[in-house]
C-alpha cells in the first residue's frame, strides 16, 4: 500500500484488512480499507488513523516514512470517530511524540481516556469550529452523532473542499492502487457499491436517522471531494455516494427494490420441500431472490441482502412450540437493524403442535418491525401437493405485492 494524493495538500495513507471479523462480528469476504489522511498546511494534520486490527500501526508509519513525513511534524491529531478502528494507533503514536494536540468532539474526549488514558492535550470541539493550519487552510469541524457513535464528527477542509466524514459514506472492499473513483471502470464501481450495502446494513443500519441529518449537514456545504475512513474517495462524483446513502436510508423503512430475500431452515427436510417450488415461483413473476439458509448463512449476508428487499419469505419449521431457534435469532438482528416494512410470508411444518408463527407475530410487533405478512400457510409434517400449490400462489401474490410497492415508492428528495 503506498500513499496517494487526494488533492493539493492531502494525502491518503490507507492499509487493507482481511481474514478477520469486522467488530468481531461481521465477515468481510472482500475485505475493507482503513483510510488515514494528511492535510498540509503551515502545520500539518492527521485526520483519523491506519493500524492492523491488533492496534499496531507499522503501516501508518511506513507510510509517514514513504512520503517523507517526519513523525514530529504533526501538529494535530484531528479524531472524527473513538472507534478503535480509527483510533487504535494513538497508544503508541503518543509514546512516540508528545508534542502535538488532539482534536476531538466533547464526546469524544471521555472514550480517549477510556480506551487509551489519554487526558492531555485535547481541544474538543462542536459544530462550527475550526482550526488554521495556515496557508489559507482551515478545518472545520461539524457533529454527526450515531454515524457510528454518539462523539463522531466530520471534519472539512474549507479550502480544497473535501469532506473527511469518517465511517459515513464508506464501504468494505479492499482497495490496491486506484482508491479514487475517477480512476475505476462501471465495474469496479458495482462492485463497490455492493461493498457499500454489506457495510451499510451490517455497520450503520441501526443508525439511519442520524445517517439522514448527517447527509443534510453535508448538503450545505460546498462538498468536491469526500474522503471517507472506508473504501473509496470521491472525487469525481460526490453526489453519487451521497445518493447512495441516501437510498441505503430509505430502504429501512422501505420499499426498497423489487427483490426478495428467502431465509429458509429445515429439522428434516419437510419445510425445504417448499423452497425450490417458492424459489420458481418468485423468479417466474420476475423479481430477483436472494436464498439464505439458517443457521448456515453469516447473518452479515443475510443483511445484506434483506437490506436491498422489499419482500421477505420465511420459511421454518416448529421447533419445541416456538420459532426455529436460528429463525429467531436472525429475526431479532434484523429487527434491531431496524429492518422495517417489509411484505412478507411465513411457511413451514410442525409436528404436533405449532407455535412458531405466534411466536414470529410477537417479535415483529415487540421490535415493531411492521412486517405486512400474506396468510402464513402451515402443514403437519410433510407438505402434500395441495400444501405447494398454496405456497406457489402465496409466493406469486408477494411478488406482484413487492413489484406494486416498489412501482407506487415515493421518489427521494
Ligand atoms: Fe470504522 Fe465505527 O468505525
């Protein structure tokens, strides 16, 4: 990894991580980049920091070391965001120089003595303050709380016009040599906006609220570039991952897009009798399916997934009068990911008694996930013929349900 320039006076310092679960949670099969920058003025800033996922930042100061950069030229240390992603590397950057101050928000300033015993040489700030490095540059600085944490910020500089907005507007995928948008092909940039939806639903979910004010303070300033602390740097067209973010918002509440995610488990095979006749179904009224199967599939996938759909199917067996322990699990996670709205049918089979689809309608409502369920369709052990022919016609009806919704969607401001 080598440093680049973003624009005039900044510079991006960046190192991959892989193999590894994101906040000990989320697979990254693509893996995702951590992006520092530095900005140049009379005095010189870093914004954020690089480090391998044990907090040792060799690869931040590698990077120092390529470009020339003397660790005791930094005069600020401008934290957006106490994640340890990002901040990780402050334990041994400040037994290496004393000599500079950190910048940070008033939330901030508690979690850098939490994670780090750091208490000294801070200046917290709020929206609408800023810094001179000189030379004509100045920082500033605007709170954007929940995106990811309640202390981030985003950090501005006035005179390139380039937004550093930490974990907003960032997406996982590795990155080698072409960080910038204006040097990828359409391809590249599928593939990175895939990459932006398994962060999205998997990291910010949660949080689109905070996600949507922090995209309205974003519009009224005069954003050229965005440099975020994930993936790729915008410089060519900002307004597209803007608008992305603003999609990947809306879809929480949905509609989202014509497509349906089909989370499905099976004790003995009974319930997965349904899956491949409700799979032809769907496909056949022309929506694109997304087929996951519990406990087998990373929830992180799933998520991905639904978090693209407007129709969700469900299938399940009983399992001890309740849900299908996997089931629930995964139903609860997407109900705190705020995964609302959406149309969906439950099939499945039970023994001698059922109870899985009372226990669905308690979480749905507990989470207030509003999910509009068509008529569950259950069978006593296997399903008879009679039993596929509901579920084909159940699963043709939530088609043509999640087509209407998507067509009859509101267009965004
Ligand atoms: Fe990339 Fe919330 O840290």
């Amino acid at each position: 990894m080598h440093t680049t320039q973003v624009t005039e006076g900044i510079y991006r310092l960046s190192a991959n991580a892989q193999d590894m679960l994101f906040e000990g949670i989320w697979p990254i099969p693509n893996g995702v980049s951590m992006n520092s920058y530095i900005v140049k003025g009379e005095k010189i800033a870093i914004i954020d920091g690089v480090c391998g996922w044990d907090g040792v930042p060799e690869t931040l100061y590698a990077q120092f070391d390529s470009m020339g950069l003397d660790i005791n030229d930094i005069d600020y240390v401008i934290v957006n965001h106490l994640e340890p992603d990002h901040s990780g590397w402050l334990e041994t950057f400040k037994t290496m120089r004393s000599e500079f101050q950190i910048i940070t928000s008033e939330k901030g300033k508690p979690l850098l003595e939490a994670f780090y015993g750091i208490t000294e040489n801070i200046r917290t700030v709020k929206t609408g303050d800023s810094v001179d490095l000189g030379d004509g540059r100045v920082l500033a600085f605007a709170e954007i709380p929940n995106v990811h944490w309640p202390e981030t910020m985003a950090t501005f500089d006035t005179k390139s016009g380039t937004l550093f907005p930490c974990d907003a507007f960032g997406s996982f995928g590795k990155i080698g040599d072409a960080p910038y948008d204006d040097q990828l092909t359409d391809e590249d940039l599928a593939f990175f906006e895939k990459e932006a939806v398994r962060y999205y639903s998997n990291i910010v979910a949660a949080f689109c609220l905070p996600v949507q004010k922090a995209i309205q303070a974003v519009e009224s300033l005069p954003v050229k570039i965005i440099a975020p602390g994930h993936g790729l740097v915008w410089r060519k067209n900002p307004k597209k991952i803007i608008d992305d973010y603003k999609r990947y918002a809306s879809y929480s509440k949905g509609p989202a897009k014509a497509e349906v995610t089909f989370i499905w488990g099976s004790m003995y095979g009974n319930t997965q009798q349904g899956v491949e006749p409700v799979i032809k179904a769907l496909e056949e009224e022309g929506v694109k399916v997304h087929v996951h199967q519990v406990p087998e599939s990373p929830l992180g996938d799933i998520l991905a997934s639904i978090w693209n759909s407007t129709g969700v199917v469900l299938g399940m067996p009983t399992y001890e009068y309740k849900m299908f322990p996997p089931m629930y699990m995964v139903l609860d996670e997407l109900g705190k990911k705020r995964v609302l709205n959406r149309k969906a049918f439950r099939f499945g089979s039970y023994g001698w008694s059922g109870g899985a689809q009372k226990e669905l309608e308690t979480l749905n409502a507990h989470l207030k996930m509003h999910w509009d369920f068509l008529e569950p369709h259950e069978f006593k052990g296997r399903p008879t013929d009679t039993d596929i022919d509901i579920l084909v016609d159940r699963a043709r009806q939530l088609a043509r349900d999640v087509k209407e919704m998507v067509a009859n969607a509101p267009a965004l401001d």
